[in-house]
C-alpha cells in the first residue's frame, strides 16, 4: 500500500510516518508538507519520497492522487489563538484545503481518506463526556475550519461513497511536539519552560481539563483507519474518555523530574474550553485492540525524548 501523509513533517505526521515504517515495512510513504510549521529534522532517516508544497496546490495534488492508494490528511494550520488571530489562513488551510484533499482523491479513486479534526468543535457544548452525538458550537476560527473539515469529509461519503473517515483529536501529546513558538500546546510548553527553570505560565486558574492522547495511540489508529477502510457515518472521537487538570499535569511532571515547579497564573486564554472528556464508545467498537497509554507514562517519555534530543543550550521556548 501506498499512503500520502499530508502534513506530513509535523508532530503527528512525522510520528505516523515513522510508525508506519517501523510496524508496516511493506508499504511506502510518501509525505507532503511546505515546512512552514513541520520541520524537515522531524524526518530524518525517513525512507519515503519527502515533496515539499502545498494542499493548496491543485495540480501538485493531483499528482500525487494519482500514484496513491490512500491519504491521511493532517496538513493544517494548527493552534486555537493563531486563528484568533489570522483567521483567514487558517480557513484557507484548513477547509479549503480539505476540500482539495478530496477532490484529488474522488478524481482518481483513491482507496480511503482520514482527516484530523478537533475536540475543539464542541466548543461552548457543555455536555461531559463530549459524545459525536452531541451538538457542536465552534468558539474559534480554528474550531470552523475544522468542523468544515469532517463535514466535508464525511459528506464525501454520502455523496460519492468515497471510504473516509474524520477523527477528533483530543490533546495529542509526545515526541516531536515543538516547544519553541508562541502557539506552542501545553504538555511541551510545560516541559520547555521546567528543563530551563522557568515559572510555568498558566492561563486561567490550572483546574480546566482535558482528555489527553499521547501519540502512539493515534498512529496505530490511523494506520488501521486506511488499512482496514474504516468508513463511519459520523466522525469519531479519537481518545479514550479520561479527564485531567492542567495542575494535574504539572503534578505529574514533577514526580517525573523529581522537583517542584515554579508556577504563574494569568488571565484565561480567549476562546479556550473550560473541559474536555471524549465519549469513546464508538472509537472502542471501532478499535477494540488499540489501548492508551497512561498520562503518567506518556509524560515521562515525552520529558525524556525533549531532555534527550532537543539542545537546551540553543533553545527558545
């Protein structure tokens, strides 16, 4: 099997392409990425074709429709106050360029398309656990595009009877998550800011919660997803139902580096949700065999790979 993973030197991307390298020798990878955000080093030692460009790119993406049997979509612009503020980008990126995805795949009958959407679409639902049958109510541009995203993708299905699948991430964390910019996620901010002894900003009050996934989890499901052609009618929400604090976090954090950290409140993030806890019984019946890995552990191995392979000497949080 063939796979184009779009976004593919991102966080995600470069673990999945990685992982299905190491588990799945048989296929081949093919990745694309503009390394405006994912960084060529997030591929080193990859054996697949690496092609610089965009989702944006109709001509670039037929071509590569054409010599693929499946796509995992996670090419975006991420982070919920970049879209705060650039929102057009983001819509551009995000929704348009799902769109293209798509279409590419339709014109040459591309086996199976997963995209990545977000928890963030349920937005200001308060309901908990946040089940697919819930409404959604967007609090952020980001939120849009990526409810545009699942909408188109699983309106694909409908239409054309394409096998597609969306999956809402929930707060994937791990290895080859950057640290260094302003839009930066919690869990690597964290580690970042506590290996340079510096206070740990907290936006709000550290008590809203979320339902963290680390990395590995999600690369098995995706490579199931095209392997087996999962095709749901709805999207699926891609974690498995637990529910932990910031401060939490930071509890764990420092049982893992064996000292207390600095912390420093501030006023709360515009457009955040207040807490996060996924409904996951229509992932398990999906997945049966796919297990979390506990937050305590995926925190553990997150510190060690940034203490590891990251010089703290040259880096900027």
């Amino acid at each position: 099997m063939k796979i184009l993973v779009t976004g593919g030197a991102g966080f995600i991307g470069s673990n999945l392409t990685k992982y299905i390298e190491r588990t799945r020798p048989e296929h081949e990878v093919v990745v694309l990425d503009t390394f405006t955000t994912g960084l060529r080093s997030n591929l080193d030692g990859v054996r697949g074709r690496v092609v610089e460009g965009s989702i944006l790119d109709l001509e670039l993406l037929d071509g590569l429709a054409k010599e693929v049997d499946a796509i995992v979509h996670l090419g975006a612009i991420p982070s919920v106050p970049r879209s705060i503020d650039f929102p057009r980008p983001s819509h551009e990126a995000n929704a348009t360029g799902t769109l293209n995805i798509l279409e590419a795949a339709r014109a040459h009958d591309v086996q199976h398309v997963s995209v990545a959407s977000s928890s963030s679409v349920y937005g200001a639902n308060p309901a908990l656990p946040k089940s697919e049958l819930e409404w959604t109510r967007p609090m952020s541009p980001y939120a849009v595009t990526k409810l545009a995203t699942e909408s188109y993708t699983v309106a694909y299905k409908f239409s054309y009877g394409m096998s597609t699948a969306a999956f809402r991430f929930f707060n994937v964390y791990g290895p080859y998550q950057r640290h260094d910019h302003a839009y930066a996620a919690v869990v690597p901010k964290f580690i970042a800011a506590a290996m340079q002894g510096r206070p740990l900003t907290i936006q709000g009050d550290g008590t809203q919660s979320r339902d963290f996934t680390y990395i590995d989890s999600v690369c098995q499901v995706l490579l199931e997803s095209v392997e087996r052609k999962v095709s749901p009618d709805s999207p699926v929400n891609l974690a498995f139902g637990t529910q932990f604090s910031l401060l939490d976090v930071i509890g764990m954090l420092e049982d893992v580096m064996g000292r207390s950290i600095e912390l420093d409140f501030v006023a709360p993030r515009v457009g955040d949700v207040k807490a996060s806890k996924a409904e996951s019984t229509l992932f398990s019946s999906l997945y049966p065999d796919v297990t979390p890995v506990p937050l305590p552990e995926g925190i553990k191995r997150t510190y060690e790979w940034m203490r590891d392979n990251i010089d703290w000497s040259q880096a900027n949080a």
